[in-house]
C-alpha cells in the first residue's frame, strides 16, 4: 500500500468553548477519494479550512507529501487546490483574466495553453472573455473547478462542488474529477449533501458528527455498520440521534 | 518573496480597473475637489501675498503631497478591500501567497495610485493655477518617496484593523488617515500647535516632511536633519507595522476570521 499523500493526526479546533473538530486522525492515499460526510456544523468546512491552511489548528499536525504544514506552508500549497460553492472568484474579471491570475499566483508558465485545455475540459471555452458577474451559478461552479484543476494539484479539497448545480452538469463534473484522477493520480477530498454522489465517486468515507469522527470506511461498510440500506439513512439516523 | 506572485495580484488589479470607471473615477476624483477648492482658497490668499509670503507653493504644494500620502494609504488598504468585496481572500490566501508578498503587491499598486494621482493634480495645479510644484525642486524627492512610506505605514495599520475586526471597519479606509491630519502640519508650522501636541506631532514622519518642505520654500535650505528624522521614524514605524500585519494574520487564522472577515 503506497505512503498516504495527507496525514492528519489528532487534529482538534476550538473557537473558545466550542469544539469545531475534535481530535481526529485520518489519511488519505495517492489517487484516493475520501468523502467526509456529516451534517451542517459537523465541522468538515473547518477541517478543510485547517488543511488549507487558512485556520490554526489547536491541536494536532497536518502533514502533506511527508511535510509539516505549519512548517512548509509554501511548499505544499503549491501542490493543492480547492474548490468551494461558497468562494467565489473576482466579479469584474474575465474568466480568462481570473485563470491568469491563479496560474501566475502558482508560478506556472504556457498559461495560455493550460487555461484552454482547462476551459475545454469545464465546457467554458466559448466563454472565455465573459466578465465573471455574468455568469450563471451553475458556471461560476465550474469556474471554480477550471481553477482548482488549473495547477495541476496533487490533492484536491472540493466542499460541496456541486451543490448549484443541474443533474447533467454535476454529472459531467463528477466525470471529470474521475478523468482528472486516473490521468494525474489525483487525490481528492470530498465534501458533499448528496449521498448517492458521495457513494458513487469516493473509495472511503468519513463521518463527522459534533466534529468528532463517528464512522469511516467504503460506503458499504458504513451503511452495513449501521444496518442501513444506503448512505443516506446512516445520515438521518445519525442527524436525528444528535 | 516570490515576484512571479506579486506580479499575480498587481494584475489582478490592474484587470478591475482597467474595466471599471467607477474605481479610475475614485482616484481622481476627491485630490482633484481639493485642488478645485484650495485652489481658489490660494487665489484668495494671495490678496495678501505681502503678509505671507510664498502662500501659493506653500498651501498647493501641501495639498498635493497630502495627496501623495492619502494615495499611497488608500493602495494599500483599498486593495485588501477589493479582495474582501469579491470573497476571494480565501482564493488567495489558500495559494502559495504569503501575507508579506500580499503587502508588496499592495505597495506597488499604491506606487501606481500615487503617479497617476499626482501627474494629474501636478498638470491641473499648473493649468488652473500657473503653480508648478516642481519648482520646489529636487529636494521635493526624498520628502516625496518618505510620504509614501508614511503613507504605507498608515495603510498597514488599517488593513490589520480590518481584517482583525471584519468589514464593519472598512470606513476607516477613508478615515483613519485624517487622524493623523492634525499632527502631519500640512497646513500650518508645527509651531502653531500646544505643546503636549508638538510632543506628538514630533513622533510623526510625516509632520517632519511638511516642516521639510516649508524650510525649503522659505529659507532655501535643505532640511537634512528634517529628512533624517522622517528616514528613522519611518523605518521604525514601518517594521513595526509588517510586523504587527503578521501578528495580525496569524491572530486571525488561530480565531478562524480570515474565512469569515467579509461576513
């Protein structure tokens, strides 16, 4: 079994007396789809946040490619991207122009090339030159995928990445994240409210409940474990017992 | 400190304004009132040239360096309010962008606010009022490029208010810098202030440029020990600021406000 790409070990976030993560400890290998699943406040936006970078943790490290985060900040978030419903990208920019931005901020060069094949692969090539305000929800959604898959990342945080939008276009987003894997090896880590996505595209899943882990495993294992028939009423039964 | 980065978020805005009036309208807009109204102010004085002598070089020419001061502020700070605006510190922040790169950046935007707001008042100033601020000279430079790091010092500062206390205190953007009015003696010799205030306005770089440039204008002298005080204090003044930006970030990621600063 090859060396997990993410390690986090005993990771725990207070915000004063609230907990927000409570000590949890997982991996992720390379070319692994983790899901994490819970309901709203279980604490997986902040435990991306945490693996971002962009909150401290309390307690507990954060490794990426054999390294400290807290230590090699730069380093290994050259090698990741996110993707977010609840982020949005410079509304006076161009598609084009916001793309420019993040291959510059990430040092990559033959931009131009890159920027096509992403807009290609987000069926946004037509839309080059839009200003970003004019754009749809659904295709800020994918906007946001073209720059997390921009830079070529090693492991890719997406939080519920696609809550906007319509079956078709989730669905041809869930086929690219697929694509993109078995090209690059990607590893992503998956947040999401749809059970049967997150059943269809992840290899493990781990359950966030009051931010502590309560259940992990492929999603057979979860819904065996908890005598279930599908994910989604281990999801109900676990939310309503809380 | 990686250029490749600093040249992203310069870009990024040089992209919003290329597109947007509104944003070039702001520039210009206020330095060019100010001028518009000290100008005729200026006019009226000069009724009294007898009684103050140089009064024209002496209130345009203050006017026009304040300007080069609240320019240099507002590039920093408005900058990290674009990004606030269009949620998309997370974007940046997430990246391999380091908060000091973050600032660089913003200074050199500031720099570009700072030229294009000052060819503009310089050109007016001299259409409307036949005043040329350069016949101040070449002393006018070193004052000049201490005003923008003053300028800076004041942007620091706010942006870390900022981002420490959410969006409700964006109006210090435009505020905080008349804070320091007062103790920067634009307008009037450092002399004219009560003393506890001259203590003060002593502390502040910016009092010794404006006291700089009026030695010049009357005496003709180069203020040497002016522009070396204004030097010192701005060095000091300056790390302490990066500094304290620093502090601030990582304050602000432990409490988990950098994601929430626009809400």
């Amino acid at each position: 079994m090859p060396a997990p790409i993410l390690e986090v070990k005993s990771l725990t976030k207070r915000f004063g007396d609230a907990i927000a993560v409570d000590d949890i400890s997982f991996d992720i290998r390379p070319g692994e789809i983790l899901g994490l699943l819970g309901p709203n406040g279980a604490g997986k936006t902040t435990t991306i946040q945490m693996l971002l970078g962009l909150v401290t943790p309390t307690t507990g490290s954060i490794r990426m490619f054999g390294l400290d985060l807290a230590a090699h900040r730069e380093q290994i978030l050259q090698q990741v991207n996110f993707s977010s419903t609840y982020i949005s990208m410079p509304y006076s920019l161009t598609i084009e122009e916001n793309l420019w931005v993040v291959a510059k901020l990430y040092g990559m060069t033959d931009i131009a090339r890159r920027i096509d094949e992403v807009l290609k692969k987000v069926e946004m090539e037509d839309s080059r030159t839009k200003v970003t305000r004019r754009l749809s929800s659904g295709q800020m959604t994918r906007l946001a995928l073209a720059k997390a898959i921009l830079t070529e990342p090693k492991i890719l945080f997406l939080d519920e990445p696609t809550a906007s939008l319509d079956p078709d276009i989730a669905h041809k987003i869930r086929a690219l994240l697929k694509e993109v894997r078995k090209s690059s090896g990607l590893s992503v880590l998956y947040t999401s409210h749809n059970m049967k996505e997150m059943e269809e595209m992840s290899d493990r899943i781990i359950f966030l409940q009051k931010g502590k882990i309560v259940a992990q495993g492929t999603a057979q294992e979860i819904t065996q474990r908890f005598g279930q028939r599908n994910l989604e009423e281990v999801f109900l039964k676990l939310a309503r017992e809380s | 400190m990686k250029l490749h980065r600093i040249n992203a978020l310069v870009h990024r805005h040089l992209f919003l304004y290329r597109r947007s009036l509104p944003r070039l309208m702001e520039i210009f807009y206020w330095p060019f009132l100010d001028l518009v109204v000290w100008g005729f102010i200026t006019v009226y004085l000069m009724k009294f040239q007898g009684q103050l002598p140089g009064v024209v070089t002496f209130f345009l020419g203050a006017l026009i360096l304040w300007d080069v001061l609240f320019r240099a502020q507002q590039g920093i700070t408005i900058s990290f309010l674009e990004e606030i605006w269009a949620r998309n510190l997370m974007n940046l922040f997430a990246s391999p962008l380091k908060p000091s790169e973050f600032l660089a950046a913003t200074m050199v935007l500031s720099i570009f606010k700072v030229a294009a707001v000052s060819v503009v008042m310089a050109t007016c100033a001299l259409v409307f009022y036949d005043y040329n601020v350069f016949m101040i000279g070449l002393s006018l430079v070193p004052f000049v490029l201490n005003l923008v790091i003053t300028g800076w010092i004041i942007g620091v500062l706010t942006t870390s208010i900022i981002m420490r206390f959410g969006q409700e205190a964006e109006v210090l953007a435009w505020g905080m810098v008349f804070l320091f009015q007062p103790v920067s003696c634009v307008f009037y010799p450092i002399e004219v202030l009560p003393k506890w205030l001259q203590a003060i306005a002593w502390g502040n770089p910016a009092a010794h440029i404006f006291e700089g440039m009026r030695m010049v204008l009357n005496t003709s002298v180069f203020p040497s020990e002016h522009l070396a005080w204004a030097v010192g204090l701005n060095l000091l003044y300056f790390a302490l600021m990066v500094g304290w930006f620093h502090h601030t970030f990582n304050v602000c990621k432990e409490q988990g406000l950098l994601v929430r600063v626009g809400e």
